[in-house]
C-alpha cells in the first residue's frame, strides 16, 4: 500500500533514535558503574547494595580470577599443523581422589591427548564411597559433570583445540567396531622411566616416544581400523610450566565447576555480605577487607592418608595454630572455614574464642582482632531452605565445590601443603600477584599478598611437588 509507507519511514527512523540514545544512555550507565562510580571500596556500605539476583549473576560471572583466554591454548594445540590423525582415541576413566586430585588428572589427560594427537572421550571419574569418604578407589564411575560443567568444558576445548574432536563414549567413534585391539593402558610418565622431583625431563618429544612406542607394537594408525589409548592414573609428573606461563595459566580454566554449586557459592557469598555487612563487590575477583578463608584438612581420609605422628599439620593443634596466628596479621573478623567435617569447624571456632581470650593483653592485641568479634561461619551456616536442602543432597566432593569457590574469593586464605586443595587455590590466586616466586614473605613453599600455604617445606616429612605438577 502505497500511503502507508511514507509514514512508515519517520516512524521507524524515530524507533531507531529512540533505541540509540536509550543504548547510549545504558552503555553509560554501565561505565559509571564499572569506572566504580556506584560501587566504591573505600565508602559505604550501601553502595555494594544491588538486589540478591543481581548479585548472585554477577558473582557466577566472574571467571576466576579472569576469563579464559583461548590464545594460549590454541598456540599449543596449532603449533603442528598435522598434529591431529585420525584413528587414534584417547580417554581416561577411573580418575580419583579430591576435587583438587581429580581436576589435575583429567587436566592432564587432556595434555597428553594433544600431544598425541588423538580424539577424546570426555573424561569421566571414580565416585568416592558415600558411607566410607577414605574409599575413594571405587568402581562406580560417574560423568565429568558429577563435579565439572559438561557443555563449558566442550565449548572451552573446542575453542582451544579445534583439531581435537570429542566424544561422549568411545563406541561413538568412528569405526570403533574394527578396533585393532582391546584398549592399550598407558602411563603418560612411562617412556621416561625415572624423572625429578621437578617432573618429565623431555614432555616435547612426549610425541615422538609415543610414536615409537607404537611402531615397536606394530600398531598402525589407520581411520577404517582406531586405536584407543587409556591414560591412567599418574601423580603429578606434568611440568605444567613447560608450556608457558600463559597456557598454564589457562588451560585449568577449561574445567569450571557444576553449576548449582557456583550458583550456591555465590548465595554463600551473598549471605557473608548481608549478614556482616561485608565489602563484597561480585564482580571483583577477590575483595579486600572482607572474610578469611581457611582451609582445614582434618577429615577423616585426610588424617588417615597423613599419619599425624609424622606429618605435624595433620594434627589438629597445628593446624588450628597456624591458622590463628595468620589470621591475627590479617585483622580480619569473618572467618569461612572450608572442611568436609563439622566437628572440626566446631572444635576451630572453639579454639579461637580461647586463644583470642588468653591473648588478650599480649602483643597480639594491637592487631585488633580481640576488639572484634571474631565469627566462624560455614556453608552450613549462610545457606537456608531451598539452598540449605540443595546442599545436603550434593555428595562430600560436590560440596567440596562450594567452597573451593569461596576460597577463590576470600581476602586472605590459608591451608596446608600436602593437600592438592589449598595448593590449587593458591596457585589460581597467585595470577593476581605481583610476585612471580611462590616461595616469598618468609616461606619456602608458597606465600603471597593473597594466599599462605602453612610452615616452611622443613616442617613436613616431604612436600609434593605441587607447584610444578598442577595447572592452576
Ligand atoms: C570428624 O572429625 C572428628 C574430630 O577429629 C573425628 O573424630 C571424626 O572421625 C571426623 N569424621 C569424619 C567423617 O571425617
Ligand atoms: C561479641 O559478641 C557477643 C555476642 O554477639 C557480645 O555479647 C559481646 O559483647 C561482643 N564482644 C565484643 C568485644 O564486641
């Protein structure tokens, strides 16, 4: 219709006006608000105030400490061109341990798949017995997404490696039917045999012992008959590092966690600003001046894995002493304790209240702690109803998850060195460091202006190799 659309064209340029100066005055709020104009640390409390909802997507936002980057994992995964060949799948069952264990192995996993340029099965794992959590060895195998996010995790590695294909079970694979044999077990440190402390000497040629180690089993690549490689179980034998500070830096960022527990770590973030009106800003990674984070590994798998006779901070004292002691420099008054065992949380909440009584009067005092109250809270304790409920039902490891974020994001935090638990989120955390050592301020193992991993390397039988074996 002719007359129609002479009116058309004002009113659809005055829409597109409309929308353009409604999008420029957004884009403007946005500045204001992330140039700190709404959210300032040094000034009140109400300027941290948006509503619950907002809050909880903001905090689930904030990749820690910063958001992949796809960069240095595609450098890695590109570098040969040819690197991927059909025919050949990796996969890796049955990895077990802690959330800290299990992550690194299913990290590592994937390292070695690219290396050898193969197809993956994503990863599954080993349940921990529910009735007995020293039983971790079992042979209920459950999905990546018991613990971690299935279709980030495929999104992320596709994203950095697109050469390598996955899929959800080995019998997907092409041709699977005319395999050359039944799965070939290997050990990703076996062609070297002995190695240092420090790791595998040569995980460059990690490809070439790889194709030897084929040929010297007569096993020819080949699409219309694959081969499928089972990567077991190894300890920390990765140098992380050999690839760069910024493929290290990332390629843990590849797995994040389930996401009801971000969403409850975030409600669990919420509460400690709500109730102790902390300065907590969602959308920083880390705030000052807000909570202590401490993490206790005195659960019962934990005790009976590091004999207490031998290893100090596997006693419950130490521990707790190391803890107060960090927790006085730091003058901070919300304490979270991260442990699977509320007994212990209990008797640590105790044992606060009597040191920082007996210390009163003692040079401690000028810290001002004691003027404080000092509180001890748990993910028991912020989460209610609903929430509280979702919590109960998750599994020892899927709790686990809640506070391993919230460990990411205390203003201080503490644990041992024999756990991989604390060593990862010290490790993640140290990407916000000025520092390039781990080993600075006093100790020998790992502190810095964010975490403390407890004592000096003295003070333990012996310290894995963390530092070098985990991607953070
Ligand atoms: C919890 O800690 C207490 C005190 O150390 C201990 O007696 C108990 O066995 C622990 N339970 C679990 C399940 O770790
Ligand atoms: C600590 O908290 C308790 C209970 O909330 C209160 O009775 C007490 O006065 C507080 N002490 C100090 C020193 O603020």
């Amino acid at each position: 219709m002719s007359t129609s659309s002479p009116q058309h064209g004002p009113d659809a340029k005055g829409a597109v006006a409309l929308a353009v100066a409604l999008i420029v005055i957004w884009t403007s709020l946005i500045n204001i608000r992330q140039s700190g104009f709404f959210y300032h640390a040094e000034s009140s409390q109400e300027q941290y105030d948006v509503p619950e909802s907002v809050f909880i997507k903001e905090a689930m936002n904030v990749e820690f400490p910063a958001p992949i980057d796809y960069k240095s994992i595609q450098d890695i995964c590109t570098r040969n061109p040819s690197n991927f060949q059909p025919g050949l799948l990796f996969s890796c069952e049955e990895q077990h341990g802690g959330i800290g264990m299990i992550r690194n192995e299913v990290l590592k996993c994937i390292r070695y798949a690219i290396h050898g340029g193969g197809a993956l099965v994503i990863p599954s794992m080993s349940k921990r017995n529910p009735k007995d959590i020293t039983d971790i060895e079992t042979t209920v195998e459950v999905p990546l997404e018991y613990l971690f996010e299935r279709e980030t995790f495929v999104e992320h590695l596709t994203k950095g490696c697109p050469g390598m294909l996955l899929y959800d079970r080995a019998e997907d694979f092409p041709n699977y039917a005319q395999r050359q044999r039944e799965p070939i077990h290997l050990l990703g440190g076996q062609f070297e045999g002995e190695y240092p402390r420090t790791g595998l000497r040569y995980p460059r040629q990690w490809r070439g012992f790889f194709d030897s180690w084929l040929n010297e089993q007569q096993i020819r690549l080949s699409p219309e008959t694959p081969v499928h490689i089972k990567i077991e179980q190894s300890f920390l034998e990765y140098p992380v590092h050999d690839d760069g500070d910024a493929f290290s830096r990332d390629f843990g960022k590849i797995l994040s966690f389930r996401k009801d527990t971000q969403a409850l770590a975030a409600k669990v973030l919420f509460e400690m600003k709500r109730q102790f009106a902390l300065p907590i800003d969602p959308t920083k990674a880390v705030n000052p001046n807000a909570f202590y984070g401490a993490h206790l590994r005195l659960e019962k798998d934990a005790v009976e894995a590091w004999d207490p006779e031998e290893w100090r901070y596997s006693r419950m004292e130490d521990q707790f002493q190391q803890q107060f002691q960090n927790l006085v420099q730091t003058g901070l008054s919300v304490v979270y304790v991260a442990s699977g065992n509320q007994t212990v949380v209990d008797l640590f909440a105790a044992y606060l209240e009597r040191r920082l009584a007996a210390d009163s009067g003692s040079g401690l005092a000028k810290d001002g702690v004691r003027n404080r109250n000092v509180t001890v809270v748990t993910k028991y304790d912020l989460l209610q109803g609903d929430d509280r409920r979702q919590l109960e039902k998750m599994t020892f490891d899927q709790q686990a998850l809640v506070d391993f974020l919230i460990m990411f994001k205390a203003s201080a935090f503490m644990g041992v060195a024999h756990s991989s638990f604390p060593w990862t989120v010290a490790l993640r955390r140290h990407e916000l460091s000025r520092y390039a050592n781990y080993a600075n301020l006093g100790s020998d193992l790992l502190k810095d202006e964010y975490s403390t991993i407890m004592g000096m390397r003295a003070d333990y039988p012996y310290v894995d190799p963390f530092e070098y074996g985990i991607w953070p």
